[in-house]
C-alpha cells in the first residue's frame, strides 16, 4: 500500500529496506544493497595513541564496522596518522571517522589519514546558536547560505582528491542561528540545515555522503528524519542515513530509549548504519546494535498485510488518536498499563509500592483492576452475538486477520464498534512485522471512525530480559510515537522473566517513547574525547541521588559541544565546562558556573532545591 498521503517511504505495511546509493568508506561500503553497518565512538584523549587504539581494537573486536574518533585540535587531528598507522600494524583495518566541530580546517588536516569525516552543519561554519532573536532578512538568510557554499565547495574538493566520505550530522542541540530564527529547533528545520548542506554537494556531484540527525527526544528523531527523507525523495536525493538517539544514558533505560527511536526508523526500512549512544564503555554498544538489527531482520518475508482503506497520522508531528474514553482509558487520559498475572494472583502482588503500580491486570479471560473488579475478555464473535454481556464493561481481544475476515462476514460490527461506550480492544499480532501489521490495524479505526481504546498486547518467548527489551522496544515503540494506543501489555512465556520485569518495561517503553513519565529521565551523553571527567560513574550517582524526582528530566553532559543545546527540554542539566569543572542549568539558563566536580552533585542538589522542585526520598 503506498502512502499516499505522505510519501516518506514507499510502502507503509511492507518491510523493505530503502534504496540509497552506496558510499565508500575504506574497504566497507554503506548503503542499501549491504548490510546494516554498526558504529561506536572512542572516549579516550585522541592525542594518547595507545589507548585510543586499543580502545578501537576492543570495540572492533565486539563487532563494530566503523569507529569514530573525537578531534578537537590541531594535535588531535595530526595524531590520527600515527592511530592509524599502529591499527594497521596491529592488522586492523577497520574504517575511522573523524568527528569535527568548529573547525573546518581539522577536517582538511583529517582527510588526509581516515576513511570518513563527521561534520555537523549547525558549527561547522556557522556559529552554533546563541538564541538571539535575530530576524534574518530573505536577503540575509540567502547572503549566508552563500558564504557556505563558498566555504564548503572547496573542502568537497579536498574530500574527492582524498576519497573521503562525509557525514553531516546534525544534532537538535546545535542548530545555527539562522535556522533558529526562521524554523527553531524542529523537525523542519532540522531537516532544513541538513537539506542546505546537501544541495549544495548534489550541486558539485559530490555523492560520497551520509546523513544523521539525532536528538534525546525520540518523537523528534523520529519525525525529523522521516522529513528529511521525503524532502530527499522530492529532491531525488538517495544518500544513505546514519541512525541514533543521541545522550540515551546508561543501563536498560537507555538501551529501551534506543531501540524505541532506532527501531520505529528500521521498521520502515530506514537506516543504513545505526550508533547506540550509551553512557557506557563503548565497545557495549555493539552487541545491543546487532541485536536490534538482527531483529528488524526478522520482518524479512513477513506475511503480507492488507490495508485497502487506510487514514494514517501525520508522520511528522505528534497527534494522538482521538478515542472515546472508557473508565480511565482513551480521552486525556494517559495509556494504562495491563500486567499479565500469568500463574499469580492479584492478591499476591498486592499490596504494590511506587509510581509504577499498574491499572489493570490480565489473567485468562479476564481483566481485574487494582481493586480488584473483575472484566470478562470476549472473542469478536462472542461480542457481536453473545449478547450475555450487554451494557456490562468488557473488553474485546482480536487481530487484524482474524478481525478483517469477521468483519468481512459480519458487516453490522461496523456499527455496534461505532456506538459502543462500554468495551476495550485488546488488540494482538502474531505477524513477524507487528510494527506494520498494529499500524495497518489502526489506520483502518480510523478510516471507520471508530473511537473504542485499544490496548496493545504482545507476547514474546525470550529467555534474556536485555532481548525481551529490544524486541518489544522496537516492535512496540514506533507505534506510541505516532499516537496509537491507549494502553500497553508486554508478556512473556517462561520463568525467566518475573511480574516486575514485564511490568516495568512496559513503563519503559511508555516513557521511551514520551507517551508517559513515570520516573526521572535522565539524558546522559555517552561521552567521547572531550569529556573531562568520568561520565560513566557520574552519571550513576546522579541516576542514584536524584532518581526519586520523578516529576522532573535531568541531563548529564561530558562537555559544551552537544551541551547545553542538547539538554533543551530538560528541567536540569550538569554540563562540564573544564578540567574538574562543571556548569549547572535551570532548563536553558545556566546558574552556577565552574563549580568544582566534587561539589556538583551537592550544588545541584542545592539549585533544584532553591526552584522548588526537590522533595525527599520516602524511606
């Protein structure tokens, strides 16, 4: 089924990767006739040869295609000659990616040693946004795009003579000012400063390109490159796209946050490399990567899914569905969580504590709220014509198929769904692409004008939470950032996964996709050469001292680069700001400058308390 509405992919119910041209990256070319490529970024002092290289063999060796290296000066750049001069040595070969910010003249030192180089459009040549409302004249914006070009066309040239990819790699945090002034930081524009960039390389035929636009907000990630891609379709630009939610965090929260956006692209067949940016040592991004891909792997060959009639959301901007409310479901309402009991009792998970406590609970045919009022769950056909049930709450459990060919026999449910005001769609897939099959099932209650909640249910068979955690992220989460859905189910056959487990990642998943907020949400940097401290560690502190304000986001950023510009809707942020220093924000506002690093948590403490936001812990 095309799109035709929006055009940001050929076919919205059939998983297919996208076709883009192929780059040249060392000896491992990207695009779409290969594989998935996966990346990492080195952490070290790019001027300390030794332990940037063995940083590097160590994230090869958990199985990285490609590995990016921070270069902030002169030095930095010179010494990639001498890395990659010792890999070689050491029989590695893999490509290096040179990450430039600010200063042009380091990407041409660069060039002249590594594979690819990453430039972001927002201070490459422009100065990163200073939020001055400045409003730029058609002749003043134009004037600069200029001066771009001018400056730009020749660095082209040096890539060529070098057989240097590129990346331009925008990042929502570090938009120039002239973009600012005319789009802000949205999706729009973005795309646009990505777009200025790469008209500018159709111009010269420089084709040698890769695109990336990341942000902590995986709406935003999401809806801003499916822009880019129907502006390059309408431009017939096929470059390939590089894939990853920038400033994730650490642990399980950052490995759901990143499949969730990661994995609503994939699932579209969008991506051509993907970076998970943890808080963490950089060679444990790998193996979550390869997970996620050797999932959307399984889509291929799906059974097909039909969807006639279609009337999908607007795929660049959040709208949630309109829904009838039912008990505390649909309306305004937040989505609920359905807990499976499986083999439990509700009283024996009860009493439960914290801000993670479910609505509802599934247990065989029935649901039970947190008082203990029981629901029966009906088939299709038990609902149209049992009638035993009538103006009773009840909730409905089906699939498409099974739905389609019902509704097919039994045109009438077309208008008993309509007026019901009292019934719940628990709504399942067995398809190995439950991403399109769900979505095709909710483009057609739109197309029918049906208004009754839905609760997505899935069930899994795994055996490693971490997996269970990847699959349903991707699986699951694209579908709540395009507003679908009014509740979540996450289940699981076998013991390896407790009530607990199953029901927090349901949460996860909610919040991941910024559909709830249920705990705090910290946005931490994975770090690179730049960082002047141990993120990693300090990120965990912070997680551990402030993780009882659940009301608030909280980001944790290594250095100035992504930072403070990447923290834009966090409530406070912790920036390091030099050696043993840090700056701490109120939103965008910074409020305590160069506070020594062992007294930043304490001073955070200290600032979040003076704007009304702290409360104690419960003991």
């Amino acid at each position: 089924m095309k799109d035709r509405n929006f055009n940001y992919i050929k076919d919205l119910t059939k998983y297919q990767r996208q076709t883009t041209t192929t780059v040249d990256i060392g000896k491992v070319p990207l695009g779409s006739e290969h594989p998935i490529r996966i990346q990492s970024m080195t952490d070290t002092d790019s001027r300390d040869t030794e332990a940037t290289v063995e940083q590097i063999i160590r994230i090869v060796k958990a199985g990285a295609d490609y590995v990016r290296v921070t270069v902030k000066g002169i030095n930095d750049a010179e010494n990639l000659r001498n890395i990659k001069k010792e890999l070689v040595s050491r029989g590695f070969e893999t490509p290096l990616i040179a990450d430039i910010h600010f200063n042009p003249r380091l990407a041409e030192i660069a060039a002249k040693y590594i594979s690819k180089i990453r430039i972001n459009p927002g201070n490459f040549y422009d100065k990163r946004a200073r939020f001055e409302m400045h409003l730029y004249t058609d002749q003043e914006y134009k004037e600069e795009l200029q001066k771009i070009e001018e400056q730009f066309i020749p660095f082209l040239e040096i890539l060529k003579e070098t057989k240097t990819a590129l990346r331009i790699g925008a990042n929502q945090g570090s938009l120039s000012d002239r973009i600012m002034s005319r789009f802000g930081d949205t999706p729009a524009g973005i795309s646009e400063s990505v777009m200025e960039f790469l008209r500018i390389c159709k111009k010269v035929d420089f084709r040698n390109v890769v695109i990336s636009i990341k942000s902590s907000n995986t709406r935003t990630m999401v809806y801003t490159v499916r822009l880019l891609n129907k502006k390059m379709r309408l431009e017939e630009m096929k470059f390939p796209l590089h894939l990853g939610v920038t400033e994730a965090g650490e642990g399980e929260d950052g490995r759901i946050k990143s499949a969730v956006g990661i994995g609503a692209l994939l699932a579209d067949g969008i991506g051509d490399t993907i970076r998970v940016s943890l808080t963490e040592s950089p060679e444990k991004e790998i193996p979550v990567a390869q997970k996620m891909i050797n999932h959307i792997r399984s889509y291929v060959g799906h059974e097909p899914i039909k969807a006639p009639l279609f009337a999908q959301t607007n795929p660049f901007e959040y709208e949630r569905r309109s829904v009838r409310p039912v008990m505390d479901m649909g309306g305004k309402q937040v989505p609920v969580v359905l807990a499976d009991l499986r083999h439990r009792s509700l009283s024996e998970i009860l009493p439960m504590r914290g801000k993670q406590i479910p609505e509802y609970f599934l247990k065989n045919d029935e649901v039970y709220d947190i008082e203990g009022n029981c629901y029966p769950i009906l088939s299709i056909d038990d609902y149209l014509f049992g009638g035993t049930h009538w103006g009773q709450m009840k909730f409905i459990r089906t699939n498409k198929p099974e739905f389609d060919r019902f509704m097919n026999e039994n045109p009438e449910i077309i208008m008993k769904l309509k007026q019901t005001r009292k019934t719940v769609l628990i709504l399942e897939s067995f398809n190995k692409n439950p991403f399109a099959e769900l979505r095709a099932f909710f483009m057609n209650l739109e197309t029918h004008i049906w208004k009754v909640p839905v609760i997505i249910y899935r069930k899994y068979k795994e055996s490693r939470l971490e997996d269970l955690q990847i699959k349903a992220s991707v699986d699951l989460g694209g579908l709540l950032i395009d507003g679908y859905g009014d509740g979540i189910c996450i289940s699981n056959d076998g013991d390896n996964m407790t009530f607990t487990d199953l029901k927090d990642l349901s949460f996860s998943v909610l919040q991941a996709s910024r559909m709830r907020v249920t705990k705090t949400e910290f946005i931490s940097c994975p770090g690179c050469g730049r960082t002047l401290f141990d993120l990693h560690e300090t990120t965990k502190n912070i997680k551990t001292h402030f993780k009882h304000l659940s009301h608030l986001k909280i980001g944790v950023m290594g250095c100035v680069v992504n930072g403070p510009g990447e923290m834009g809707d966090v409530d406070y942020g912790f920036v390091g700001a030099g050696p043993g220093k840090v700056n701490l924000y109120k939103g965008q506002s910074l409020k305590k400058r160069h506070i020594p690093f062992e007294m930043a948590v304490y001073e955070l403490e200290n600032l979040i308390r003076e704007n009304g936001d702290w409360s104690d812990p419960e003991a």
